[in-house]
C-alpha cells in the first residue's frame, strides 16, 4: 500500500509505517507554509498514486474523496477529524482514524499553569515589577498581589473525557476535590464526584469547560449557569468557544460576578470587537489558540495513528477508539 503522509510525521514513525505498508510519500504541509487545499490535495493524491491518506490540517473534502474512491483509509492527526468529509468517506467504505487526546497532555499542563497565573495575580505582579513601581521599603507587591493556592480548590469539569480526566489525575494531589458532569461516562475513579450541571456550576472554585462542538452543545453554557458561579469562581475554557454564549460570559466578567476566567479559544479567530472585549478584560488571561501546541503533541499523534493502523490492518481489531466513522462496520466491513 502507498500512503500519501501530509501529517507531521518523525523518522520512526515514517519507518514503521513503510516496514507494515510498503511505500510512503511524504509531504508535511508545514514546508508549504500552509495546509494544503482541496485543489492542491487533488494534485497530491493524483501525482503520488497514493492508496492511503494520513493528514493533519488539510482540506479533505467530499470532492478530494469522491476523486479517490479506491483509497484504503484516511488518517487524520488531530483530536477530531473536523477537516475531513467524514459522511462522504463513510458513504464510500473508507475508515477514517484520527488520534483523540493526542494533544491531553498539553492541554491538562496549561490549564494548570494559567489558572495558578490567575490564581496568584501573577502577571499584574509581572507588569507592576516591569512598571519601575517598586519603592525602598514598601511592601505594596506584598500587599498587593496576594493571592490563592490552587490547593484546596473544588474543580468542576463538564464533559470528562481524556483531557477533564488526565486534569483530575494530576491535580488531585495538589489536593484538589473533583467533580464532573458528563452523561456518557459511567465508568470513573471513585474518588471523583459525578453531579449535575447545575451543581458543577454553582459549588465548584473553577469550572472548566471539555466539551465537543455538537447540535447539543452548541451554546450549552449560557446565562442561567453563569449566574449560579460563586463570586471568587473562575471559568475556563480551553476546548471550543461556541459551546459558551460569549455575551453571557462578558456579562459576568463586567460585572464581577467572577473572579475571572481563563480562554483558549474565541469564537471568531481572528477574534472580532466582542472578542477582543473578553480578551481584554484584566480578569482574564487569554492565549491564542495554543493549548494543544507543544512539539510533542506530534509525537503523541504519530504513536496514536500508528497504533490505531497496527490495530486496524494486522490485527483485525473493528473495536479500536480511534475509528472515526463507526458506521462502517455494519455497512462495508465484514
């Protein structure tokens, strides 16, 4: 099999991949200075006669797989496949992998370092010191930037999948009390407090937010949960912005209703005027989209897909939590 790599991929991962399948054409994107387009993948996948496709950022469209009917699989190396016409590949018999929590420990780190910043009132501190404001014999910085350890903090986490668990798993010592919403997890450590969304709201020092982007999600967290936010609470959100009414959250951080929130994500990016007020705002620490961006988040993605295609292609294993597109099984695979 000839697999087309667009993907990140190191040198052992790429050697490992030739060893089971034969052939590999690599290409990364990142040299092209951009993912590729659907015109652009066409040429790719044509020049290359490539029987397989592992990408990572670049448009998949349902033309680029409706023009490669014969391909073996898709892979793609992000968390979720989203880039990716999923419902043509499915319609089409090609499974599709992608690689979930590729990107969990980077994610769980920085939520821990930039809810301490809050917590500490680190960088006001940073930029008072930087401000020349520092007088002999004052104790203003002391005075000041007092803050709060994360220790003895209730963290409250809806949605708890890979990201909200690996949190919990490494926070708990600090110590810290866990608690979650999340319907679809029935099966959970102990130790950790299964509750209702409204409870996770209304009793939790910081809530984090683990959603997906869905017809249901979509807005989820709005006015009414907000509100129900303890005064010195704090709100983060490191997975996606629609889930969140953006004017809802605004409203709380105006008004001081919290203590602040930490954000990864805006719902327009490059973010508009309304965006840019939240960003702005002192109670917030907000970074451009880089939870997920660490050098090893690569690595993580190589190991993930080339287990999931060891798995899938000498193992037989149709059960893998990889497979994006479960509806193949009953339909096209036997």
């Amino acid at each position: 099999m000839r697999i087309l790599i667009t993907a990140p991929y190191h040198e052992k991962g790429l050697e490992e991949l030739e060893k089971q399948f034969g052939e590999i054409v690599y290409k990364p994107w990142k040299p092209h200075g951009r993912a590729y387009n659907e015109a652009e993948l066409l040429e790719l996948l044509a020049s290359s006669k490539a029987e397989a496709l592992i990408t990572e950022h670049d448009h998949v469209t349902a033309a680029v797989i409706q023009a490669n009917p014969h391909l073996q699989f898709i892979g793609v190396c992000r968390g979720t496949p989203s880039n990716v016409a999923v419902a043509t590949a499915t319609e089409l018999g090609i499974p599709v992998f992608f690689t979930p929590a590729r990107n969990a420990q980077a994610v769980a780190e920085m939520f821990i370092s930039n809810v301490i910043l809050l917590l500490r009132k680190t960088i006001p501190g940073i930029d008072w010191l930087k401000g020349r404001n520092w007088q002999a014999g004052a104790h203003d910085s002391y005075l000041a930037f007092k803050g709060n350890e994360l220790a003895g903090r209730t963290i409250g986490m809806v949605g708890f999948g890979a990201i909200g668990q690996l949190i919990a798993k490494l926070v708990r010592n600090y110590p810290c009390n866990i608690q979650f919403f999340d319907p679809y997890v029935t099966e959970y450590d102990k130790a950790y407090r299964k509750t209702s969304i409204e409870e996770i709201f209304s009793s939790s020092d910081i809530v984090s937010i683990h959603l997906p982007v869905t017809p249901e999600t979509k807005g989820m967290i709005n006015s009414s949960l907000l509100k129900r936010m303890k005064k010195d609470a704090i709100f983060v959100n490191t997975a996606r912005a629609v889930v969140v009414q953006r004017e809802d959250l605004l409203e709380v951080l105006e008004s001081q209703a919290i203590r602040g929130a930490v954000l990864d994500v805006f719902d327009n990016e490059p973010p508009d005027e309304l965006d840019y007020r939240i960003i702005d705002h002192p109670n917030v620490i907000a970074t451009p989209h880089i939870a997920g961006a660490t050098f090893e988040v690569e690595d993580h993605h190589v190991e993930i897909m080339n287990r999931a295609l060891q798995e899938w292609f000498a193992r037989g294993n149709r059960q893998i939590a990889e497979l994006s597109n479960k509806a193949i099984l009953k339909a096209h695979i036997q």
